[in-house]
C-alpha cells in the first residue's frame, strides 16, 4: 500500500514489517526479555483519560513549542529519538528522516551508532533545524572523544544526549533469534560504528546498504553484521563503567554544548540531574523503549513518581520523554503531564520502512494532525497551556 493511504502508526508498522527485510525488523521490533516494559509503555497511555472542556473556541490551534529553555523553536512537541541503523529499513536512512523533520520542524536526535555520518545527515539541514547527537562513550574514550570533536564542529547539533539506560544491552530475544537463523560466525566488531573502531574515519559503515524489500535477506548477507545479534554487535565497546562526576567532567572538557541526559527511571535520579543543572539542560525519562530492563517502568510512571517525591525537578531541567507513543492523544497526554517533548523511537523507522523520506512524512503529518485535533478537542490552542486539569491520571498513580 502507498504510505498516503496509511491512517494511524500502527498501520504504518504493519506496512514497514512487510517491506523491510526479517533481520532489521527483528531489531527494530526486539525488547528485553518478555516485553512487558515495552508493551507497558504502550498501554499506560490508554490508562490516562482526557478532560475536554467545551464551549470553547477551538478554531485555531498551534503544535509549535520551544527546546532547552526556550533556545530552539520545534514545530511539534515531538522528536525523533536516537535509533540506531536507519539504513537498515531503508537507503534514504537518518539523511532522510532529517529531510522530513526538516518539513515539519522536527527535532532528530541522531543515534551514535547511526548508519550515516552526523555530517551527511545534517548536510541538507534548513535554517533553524534541531539537531542533538546521542554518546555512547566508548571503552576507548579517544573515539568518543573524536566524534565530539566532529558535532562540535556542526552548526544545527544544538546539544548532546548521554544514553544512561543501557551500560549493557538487554536480552533481546528477537533479535538473538534472528541472528542464530543466519548462523554465520560474528562480524569484527568494526565493521559497524557502534564498534566505534571505525566511527571516526569511515563515512558509510559496512552495515549500511540494506535494500528495502522483503526478499532481500540473502543480498543483505553481504552487508549486515551476521551470526550476531544486531543490538549486541553495536554494544560492543561501550563502557559500563560509567559515573556521574567523572563522566560529566570529561564531557565538559569535551563539549561546551548542552547536555541531556537519556534514561532515567526513578525519581531519586532525576533528581541527581536536577543537581547537575545548568550543564544538564534536559533529562529524558526512558526505559529504552523497553530494549534494555524489562519490566522498568514507562516515562510516564517516572514523571508521576517525579511530581510526587520531587516536583522541583520539572523547575530545575526539562523533562522530556519517549517509549510508547503512537497517537496524538499519548503526545498531549506527556505534555500536561509536564514534559516539554515526546520522543519517538521505532515510529520513524517505521515510516522509512514503509516509504523512505515520504514515509516518515507522512507519520509526522498523521501526528501532527492527531496531536491537533486532541488539542481543538481539548479547547486548547497552545502545547503550552496544556496542563494536569486536562487528565485524570488516577489510574495510574494508584499503582
Ligand atoms: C533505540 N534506542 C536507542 N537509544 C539510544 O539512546 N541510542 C540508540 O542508538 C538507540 N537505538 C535504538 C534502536 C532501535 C531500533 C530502537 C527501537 C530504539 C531507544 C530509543 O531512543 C527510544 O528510547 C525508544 O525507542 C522509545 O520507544 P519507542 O518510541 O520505540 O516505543
């Protein structure tokens, strides 16, 4: 089917799991263990209701917010969240979602271990556009040391995000099992840039000519990383051994960007990256789409646990979360809840898979459009006027 025939986010997933090829949507689909945190973040959405006030004039109505204390306007209260191996769906990769965020004033973090370089991806960036890059500091700090070095350089990366949530990959299953069909012996950990090896030096990782249609798995023989898991694979030489002080310092000694800090699960953390504000500018509460603990829990339980024990969190950094959001109900839901941005993980790809560049257009345009209608439906014409009167989130807080 044609994207543009495509109505909601989870047809949009059904058309990429037919197109892309059965390794990258083993990826792409795979969490830890049982997927309980994933299907988690999920359902917890449709556990919060909605408050519509009528009577009220809904004909205007504007998504556009501001990022990092108001520095960088965004179209849409929504971001891409950094995903590994966009070319793994389809050959337009990260450079394409970057055309489509360009269109709707999207912010794209981009994934560390990308299958473009940071240069290319933002090589066809429009005034304005917003860009974070995602660290996952290696063993070797030399390397990560490098490719600051490197988004330092780039106008549109406006910050950096520090994944904190997955020292070690979670068990995912899926993602195991595809790799023990294809059976082949491991790729040297360079052939990929999460590696890190070559991250510095080469544009186009080995893995990155993934055709998109369903019959190409033997063709992708050649160039995906076989007989390992893909999620493994891309871990190899990221330290575990990482703390807040030193790794903070380091990072200041390396970039004088902004810092977010992706992956945080309870309150008592969220507040240590309150302590760390004005250098962490925003922290992202995740649970890595449910790819790394099973059974943490979602953002939005992390935020209600933050509004109780700690509000003055939501004060000191912006909070901004991911996991689970497929309507425009779960974008407006975040927001009065209190985050400033909704991140989107496996959705993007989801649209590249589908269609390249106009499939992640087109999911932008059907959450774009979801998130207006929730609001004209709401009464409310600003993201900014979104507020705990707008839910019931009872439910939720019960557990
Ligand atoms: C991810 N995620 C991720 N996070 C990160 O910080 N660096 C990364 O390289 C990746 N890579 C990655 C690959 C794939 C295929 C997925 C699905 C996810 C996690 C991502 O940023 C985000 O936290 C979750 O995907 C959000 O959940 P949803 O939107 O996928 O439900």
């Amino acid at each position: 089917p044609d994207v543009e025939d495509v109505l909601n986010l989870d047809e949009m997933e059904e058309v990429a799991s037919k197109k892309v090829s059965r390794k990258a949507w083993a990826y792409y689909f795979s969490a830890s263990d049982d997927l309980a945190s994933k299907t988690f973040n999920n359902t917890v959405y449709r556990q919060i209701l909605l408050r519509p006030r009528v009577f009220v004039d809904c004909t205007r109505c504007n998504t556009a917010t501001a990022l990092l204390q108001g520095r960088h306007r965004v179209g849409v209260p929504f971001f891409v969240a950094p995903a590994a191996m966009a070319r793994l769906a389809h050959p337009d990769g990260e450079a394409g979602i970057a055309r489509a965020c360009a269109r709707f004033g999207a912010a794209q973090l981009i994934s560390n271990n990308a299958s473009q370089t940071p240069e290319q991806i933002v090589a066809g960036a429009v005034p304005g556009q917003v860009f974070g890059w995602q660290l996952y500091v290696q063993n070797d700090r030399r390397k990560s040391e490098a490719m600051l070095a490197r988004v330092n350089a780039l106008d549109a990366v406006k910050f950096v995000v520090l994944t904190l949530d997955a020292p070690v990959p979670g068990k995912r299953e899926h993602d195991e099992r595809e790799a023990r069909k294809v059976g082949a012996k491991p790729p040297a950990p360079s052939s990929v840039q999460g590696g890190g090896s070559t991250s510095t030096t080469t544009p186009e990782p080995a893995t990155a000519a993934a055709p998109s249609n369903p019959d190409a798995d033997a063709q992708q023989g050649r160039a995906e990383p076989q007989g390992a898991a893909v999620g493994k694979t891309l871990f190899a030489g990221t330290a575990a051994d990482l703390t807040w002080e030193p790794t903070l310092a380091w990072l200041a000694e390396h970039t004088s960007l902004p810092i977010v800090l992706k992956g945080v699960q309870t309150h008592e953390d969220a507040y240590l990256v309150a302590c760390h504000a004005p250098q962490v500018a925003a922290v992202v509460l995740s649970n890595h789409g449910g790819r790394a603990l099973d059974t943490a829990p979602p953002a939005l339980h992390t935020l209600l646990e933050i509004r109780k024990f700690c509000p003055e969190v939501l004060e000191r950094v912006e909070v901004w979360v991911d996991g689970g959001v497929r309507r425009g109900t779960d974008v407006v839901k975040a927001l009065a809840l209190g985050a400033k941005a909704v991140g989107l993980g496996r959705a993007p790809l989801w649209g590249l898979g589908a269609g390249g560049t106009k499939g992640v257009e087109r999911l932008f345009e059907i959450l774009k459009a979801e998130t207006e209608t929730c609001m004209r439906l709401l009464g409310v014409e600003r993201v900014d006027q979104l507020g705990l009167k707008h839910i019931n989130a009872r439910a939720v807080e019960r557990d």
